[in-house]
C-alpha cells in the first residue's frame, strides 16, 4: 500500500514555464484526502519548495520538502530541519579550485545565500528559478567549517559535456556529482541522493521504503526511483531513469505526475486521453 508520494519539480510536476497544472494540482489534493504523504523532492532550494507547498496546501504539521537533492529534508509548516547532510567550506574550496581550473562556471549554494565568483548569466538564472539572491564572491573566504548544500556547476551543453568527464575523474570517488540536466551538473557530499533525505521524512512518519511511490525524470532522482517501492519515469525523463522504473509516465507537459498518481491510488481522475 503507498503511504508516500515523493515528488521531483523540474521537468516532472513543473510544466516548461516552471508552472503546476490545475490537472496536477488537482491530483494532489485528491491523493491528501486519500491520506497520502506528498512530498516534494527536489534539487531546488529549500525556501523555494516551501513557496509551492503554500499553493499546493501542503505546508501542514506533518508535511515535509526535500530540497538539495537530498542534502536537507525540513518540515514545511516550520521550516525545521529533520536532517542534512551538506559539504563543509574546506571541501566546498577543494571542488571549487577544480572548477576555476577548468574555467567552469559554478554556484555555491548554502542554506542562506548563493553565490559565484564570475557573474554569468547561467548562475542568474538558476538563483532567478529558486528566488535568491545572487552575489559575486570568491569562495575562498568561506571558513572551514562552513555549511554548503551543494556546489553547482552551469554552462552551455557543448562547453559542459567538454569538461564533465574531468570533473567527474578528479571528484568522483570522493564526492556526489550528478548531471541533472543538459546546463546542471551537481557536486554534494559523498551518498547524498534524493533517496536518502526522503527515507529521512519516511522515519519520521513511520513508512516504510516499500510504501514510497517516488516520480522523477533526471539521473538526480536514478536512486529514489531505483529503490522506492514502486517508481515512476516520466515520459521525458532520461533513458537510465526510464529502465530503473517499475512504470513509465506521461511527459510532463501532459499532466504525468497526475497520470501516475491516478494509476496507482485509484483517484477516479478522467482528464487523460
């Protein structure tokens, strides 16, 4: 039985415009009356997955977010940390040395601010997205002990994919680092994944992994699809997150969270062709 919907935003519950359908927003609400935990799960800031838990109405008591990839999970009505696990400053000033040698653009993002030490314009548009504010500083004036969600790497595809495979040889084994999507490429601390910090809200609530429905479509939400109890790839999502599934969605543009929510806990939905 699904006691828990994990949900990812961009390029799953998001339309291209960044926006929820009223079609998926209405599944939300009839999965909540069922009693099913819905959970967002995402790459995205904290601050910023609490802005859709208010227009979803999932901002209750027991309601949670998962932001950073897996790097923190909160609970929405107080925005308490149930837990995180994050890179410190001295490892932030490691990955970040790498970068400037490659000549790759990057955000750091901690859980307060963001910032780069070369304005661009990816980096603008990525803290646009999550809504915070942008600066231009060096990361070396971060202290050691620091608190850092993730180190996020940014550029064109071609330039990306031309310096991806040094970045994944030089930090790999010591580090997390995921492409989530054709400009994104993600460095966290070392078995942070989204799998991880929704197991974290899933102890809280007393679920078991077996009683997760988790929906993504990116190589970022691979290990949640992989190990939850039933997952689901969107119809866009990337061929590797597609065979790990146990079921395949509709695109995003075509209301796939809600196609597969109404699949799996029977909402009696009729908006599907």
């Amino acid at each position: 039985m699904i006691r828990l919907a994990a949900i990812d935003m961009d390029g799953t519950l998001l339309s291209k415009e960044h926006t929820v359908s009223e079609v998926n927003q209405r599944a939300i609400a009839l999965a909540k009356e069922k009693g099913i935990k819905v959970v967002l799960c995402s790459g995205r800031t904290i601050e910023n997955l609490l802005s859709f838990t208010k227009e979803l109405n999932l901002h209750g008591e027991e309601d949670y977010v998962v932001g950073y990839n897996g790097a923190g999970a909160v609970k929405s009505a107080s925005g308490e940390f149930i837990y995180e696990n994050c890179l410190t400053g001295k490892e932030t000033k490691a990955i970040t040395r790498i970068c400037d040698e490659l000549g790759a653009n990057y955000t750091v993002h901690t859980f307060r601010r963001a910032f780069t030490p070369r304005d661009n314009a990816h980096s603008r548009r990525e803290t646009e997205l999550n809504g915070v504010e942008l600066f231009i500083e060096n990361p070396e004036g971060l202290s050691d002990e620091e608190v850092v969600t993730k180190v996020l790497v940014l550029d064109d595809p071609e330039i990306l994919d031309g310096y991806a495979p040094r970045l994944y040889e030089a930090l790999g084994e010591e580090f997390h680092v995921v492409q989530t999507m054709p400009i994104y490429l993600e460095i966290m601390r070392k078995h942070v994944n989204k799998y991880v910090g929704i197991m974290a809200v899933a102890k809280e609530l007393g679920i078991q992994r077996e009683e997760i429905l988790a929906i993504g479509d990116a190589m970022n939400d691979y290990e949640i699809i992989k190990e939850a109890g039933i997952g689901v790839a969107m119809g866009n999502a990337e061929d590797k997150v597609k065979e790990a599934a146990d079921f395949v969605t509709k695109d995003h543009e075509e209301h796939g969270v809600a196609y597969a929510l109404n699949h799996f806990l029977q909402l009696g939905m009729n908006d599907f062709k």
